[in-house]
C-alpha cells in the first residue's frame, strides 16, 4: 500500500516538472512563429470547394469522353 503513495508522489513530481518546463517555454516565446504570417499571402492555396468543383467537372468530362452518347 506504501508503494502507492510513493509512485503516486513520484508521478505528480514528474507531472509538475513538464509543467513548469512547458509554462517556461510558452512564456519564453519558444512557439511563437514570425517567419509563416509574414509569407502566408504568398502561397497560392485554392479554396476547398473549387476542388471538389473541379473533381467533379473532370469526372464527368472523363465520362463524356467514354461514351459520347450518353449526352
């Protein structure tokens, strides 16, 4: 029963050095990114429901082009 006590003791320790660890990381600006907001407006991205658009229109061209009659 002693044993309990002593890995849950052993465990909240451990839990509160990653604690610590992380608020000292936050605050010391380790995840904070400069570099991607100022570049982000370069990038080229299509919006989601023009691919889904255009998917469809090549699937239904691809199934004119097989058969021709069912036009």
């Amino acid at each position: 029963m002693s044993i309990i006590v002593v890995l849950i003791g052993i465990s909240l320790a451990i839990a509160i050095v990653f604690l610590v660890i992380f608020y000292w990381s936050m605050k010391s600006g380790q995840y904070d990114d400069t570099y991607t907001p100022s570049v982000r407006i370069l990038f080229d991205q299509k919006p989601t429901g023009a691919k889904k658009t255009d998917d469809a229109a090549q699937r239904a061209e691809s199934s004119r082009a097989r058969d021709p009659q069912k036009n």
